[in-house]
C-alpha cells in the first residue's frame, strides 16, 4: 500500500496525539482500531514526533513518544505548557478551526481540544448560545465510512450519482483512491470505469453505493489533497466579465486567471465542459455577468426554459 499524503497524514496525528497524551498508555491495538491504521502507520506516523519542537531543539522543547509493551504514551515538552498569547482575531481563528476539526471524524468531541475551545471561547465572551457552529458537509457517515475502507481495502465500489455539472444521474463503477473535504464539502477522488479517467465525486451527491469484492491496483500520483475540481484540457474556455456584485463568481469557484475588465469589474477566464453549470452562474449573476468568449446565449436559452415553466397552458 502507498503512502498516504503528508496532509493527511498531518490531519491523522493531529487527531492522534491529544487523545494518546489525555491517557495514560493506551494500547497500540487501541490506537488503531481508533483511527483505522495498521501499527506501522501509527509507529512511523508517531517516529515524526521526535522531530517536533522549538528553538533551540533541546529536549524540553521536543515531544517525547515511548513505546512499551504493547502500549504508547506522549509526553508534551515543557514548552507547550506555557500560556499562549493570542490577538483576539488569532483567538476567533483558532476557535472556527477548532470547531471544524471537531468535525472530521476520529476526533475526540469530549477531549482536551473540546475542553480547551471552552475555556477560550469564555474568554472571548463567546456565550453558550452563541457559540460557533462549523458543520462539515451533510454526508451520511455509513457512506463515508464505506468509501473510506474502500480506499484502505483497494476495493472498487458500484456508485448512483447526480452530475450537478450534466443535471442528471447515472450508475457507474470507480476504484477509489482518497477521501477528503475542501470547502466544507466531503468529495471522493477516484477513476471513473465509464469515463475512463480520473474524477471527483462529491459524496453528498452518492445516492447509493456498494463495495464490490473486485480489487484493483491504485496507480502512482503525486501527493497532496486532489482538487474538488479539476477541468479537463479539452474543455471550452469562457472568459466573463464580472460587475462588483459579482465578484462572488470569482471568489467561489476555481478559474484560469482573473484580471480587470475594461471599463472597471474583473475578467475572469475558467474551463468547463459542463453548459448546465456555467448556466447556473450566469443565472445567478444576471445582468453583472457578460460572456466574452463562450455561447453568450446560454444564460438567456436558460431564463427561457426556466420562463416556459411557469407559462398558463
């Protein structure tokens, strides 16, 4: 099995550490059945420990891991003991992050982390009813879950998907590489068997899955978490000119370039071989988006369609 990415893998030991150095010894075997790694992954993902600290490195500055019997205990250096002091922007920031990292599964939602967001959110006048609520996109944990021992197993799964881009559904059979979130959104990047090509499938929009029994052999790729979208390079270039209260266009969705228009707002360059997607931006955008290059009527065959609807017969 390949090496998983070094963020994820830094995702992992955030996770693992505080809840090895909240107890005393817990079993290796514990460990893993935890955070679903065999204990080679947890022995190298802890070794890197050894390596972690401050100036000037001496070792009551450098976290310290023990192995023993069958068991693991963290030791947090001195350093990591003395009060932080933090501006009330970093604060707030260090409360969202906190919370979104509650979230990711595996986390241990009644541990330090949780005690500690607490007491700093006490200390920002943060009320209990006020507190900040960071959700991760709704997807089912049986799906995620699923999908997860897939990618661990090598075990292709038979997915139901609605194309947000097509505006349609279809059945088809991936080889699942990772799972991963961006933006809020939990996604699965994978090689489709039907597109004969690598993509990626946001797993909110899985309407059904099963694990097949078929193995496969992941392929060799470059480390990193995978992009939620990636356009394909035989995929038509749009070029829109945005008006400031579409801004939001550039802003929420990926694109090649974005540079000032003429006469003022930004021109924004992007790829896509999805005419359902790019009609919904430009719906969204009315009259604040002008298309440069492209169909520019796509926007207004849409509005037409969309009219037609509610048309007395």
């Amino acid at each position: 099995m390949s090496r998983p990415p070094a963020d994820a893998r830094l995702g992992r030991l955030l996770a693992i550490v505080p809840w090895i150095a909240a107890r005393d010894g817990p079993t290796v075997e514990e460990v893993c059945r935890r955070f679903r790694v065999d204990e080679d992954e947890l022995v190298a993902d802890l070794n890197l420990l050894f390596l972690c600290g401050v100036h000037p490195f001496t070792p009551d500055v450098l976290v310290d891991v023990t192995f023993s019997d069958g068991r693991v205990w963290i030791g947090m250096a001195d350093w990591f003991r003395r009060p932080l002091r933090l501006t009330p922007q970093e604060a707030l920031a260090l409360v969202s992050a906190g919370h979104a990292f509650l979230s990711l599964p595996g986390a241990d939602a009644s541990g330090a982390l949780a005690t500690a967001l607490e007491k700093l959110e006490t200390v920002l006048g943060i009320g209990p009813g006020e507190g900040i609520d960071v959700e991760l996109a709704g997807a089912p944990p049986a799906v995620l879950d699923a999908l997860r021992e897939a990618c661990r197993d090598r075990r292709k799964v038979r997915i139901g998907y609605y194309s947000y881009g097509r505006d349609g559904h279809s059945e088809r059979v991936v080889q699942p590489w990772q799972v991963f979130n961006a933006g809020g959104q939990w996604y699965l990047s994978a090689w489709c068997e039907e597109a004969r090509g690598e993509r990626t499938f946001r797993v909110d929009r899985i309407t059904s899955h099963e694990v097949t029994s078929d193995g496969f052999d992941p392929p060799a790729r470059p480390g990193g978490t995978p992009a939620a979208y990636k356009p394909g390079e035989e995929d038509p270039v749009w070029v829109v000119d945005l008006d400031p209260p579409a801004f939001w266009v550039a802003e929420s969705y990926p694109h090649d370039s974005v540079e000032a228009a003429p006469g003022g707002g930004l021109r924004v360059t992007f790829r896509s071989g999805e005419p359902a997607w790019v009609e919904r931006i430009l719906l969204r955008a009315g009259r604040h988006a002008r298309v440069v290059q492209g169909d520019p009527s796509l926007a207004s065959g849409a509005a037409r369609r969309i009219l037609a609807r509610y048309r007395v017969r």
